[in-house]
C-alpha cells in the first residue's frame, strides 16, 4: 500500500489558507505537493460536486470535505473539530472511509467529535433553524453545504473520503445577515454590500466582529490539523 494522493475540496479561501499558504487561484486544481491536490470550489453543493470530479479526473486517489461548519450540538464552541463518521445528505447516510478516518483520529494534535455532519441546500443562519434540523438529524453533530456532494461524488468514483470541519457558529447564535451577504461564493467581503447591510442592520456590527473571532479560532484549529492529513492514510 502507498500513501494516497488526497483531493482536497474547500469552498472558502481563508479555509485554503489554512491549509496551505502559497498563492492559489480559483477554478484550478493545485497540486499542493506529490501527496495533496487541493481545489477551492466556492460555497455550497453544486460547486462542490464539479470540484470532486476535477480532483478525481486529476488523480486524487480520494476526497477531503476540508472547512468549517456551524454547530448543532449545543456543547460545541468556536475552534472545536468536527470528524464525523458519517454526512447526512439527501435523506441518505454516507458513511466515511472508517481506516481514513482512525488514521487522522490518531494523528491529530486535538480532540475530536463523531457522529454526523448534515449537508444543506441554503445556508442554516439562524438558532432556530439550526435547533429544527437537529430535532430531524439527531446524529448530526454540525452543519455545512458542500460535504454530501463530495460524499456523492466519491461514492460514485468507488474513491474513499473523509471530513474535517471546524466549528465556527454555536449552535444557539444566529448568524447576523451581513455575513451571508456581504462576501462572494469564496467568503471575501463585497465592501458595498457589506456597507449596505450594515447602515441597514447598525446593530449587527458586534455581532459580526465576534463572528471574525469565532472563523479566526475556527481556521487556527485547521491550521494545527493540517500536517495530520495523509498521515497513516493507506490507499
């Protein structure tokens, strides 16, 4: 057995970032070194799912959802890891590569939490959103929009995949509205919608420097998680 080449899905650039420091282009695959591609897709499952395929059809011997993702157990904070052991998606269980995922278990410098991660459509923004799905998905443990299509995508390439997600948003905090609208597909700030949202919401701008906050312990957790990747992960 040889060390797998990993493909590498991430939708925002600050989560590539995390990852890997040097310059990176969107719509590409990068070939982060012999043992990693990485492709930045842009939010949610669409882009994801095309980004899958590009990574397989370049190589990737198999599937990271690398990101973060907002909480539904209400015990998790800003910072902590999520491996699930399984993506809720589309009424379906996709079960993660269970060797992949011991492998990284052992490997990683932080504790981390199973279950499941449930993948969503539109973005889940608020606290009552996050406590209704988690009374339908009670094995969920946190929620992103791209890990079920990439569970999708390896599922019908035979590939294995595993998930890394690292909780930015409690789940009883809402998220305020300029921070769904006022960034791109790949999370970086659109100055004007960001100003308009706020001269209309005033009262959002602590919430969303405490947001800043919360993605800046999000991403420094995947930034000490990322060495472990590959790591005792056998094709």
């Amino acid at each position: 057995m040889h060390p797998p080449r990993l493909g590498v899905v991430v939708a925002l650039d600050a989560e590539a970032r995390a990852l890997y420091p040097g310059p990176v282009s969107h719509d590409t695959v990068l070939a982060i070194d012999t043992r990693m591609l990485l492709r930045i897709s842009g939010m949610g499952w669409v882009r994801a799912a095309a980004a899958a395929r590009q990574l397989i059809a370049a190589g990737a011997d198999g599937l990271v959802s690398w990101g973060t993702a907002g909480a539904l157990e209400r015990s998790l904070r800003p910072g902590d890891l999520l491996l699930p052991e399984e993506v809720l998606w589309k009424r379906q269980e996709w079960p993660v590569h269970a060797h992949w995922r011991e492998a990284l278990a052992q490997s990683l410098p932080m504790p981390v939490h199973g279950g499941g991660i449930l993948s969503v459509v539109t973005p889940c923004a608020t606290a009552l959103a996050k406590s209704t799905i988690r009374l339908e998905h009670a094995s969920a443990q946190g929620v992103d929009m791209e890990s079920g299509a990439i569970a999708a995508v390896a599922h019908a390439a035979g590939k294995p995949f595993v998930v890394l997600r690292s909780i930015v948003d409690p789940a009883a905090q809402s998220l305020p509205v300029s921070a769904t609208g006022g960034v791109d597909a790949y999370g970086r700030p659109q100055v004007m919608a960001l100003l308009r949202d706020l001269l209309r919401h005033p009262v959002e701008l602590r919430d969303l420097l405490r947001l800043g906050g919360q993605m800046r312990a999000a991403l420094k957790t995947l930034q000490a998680a990322a060495p472990a990747l590959g790591v005792g992960m056998p094709v």
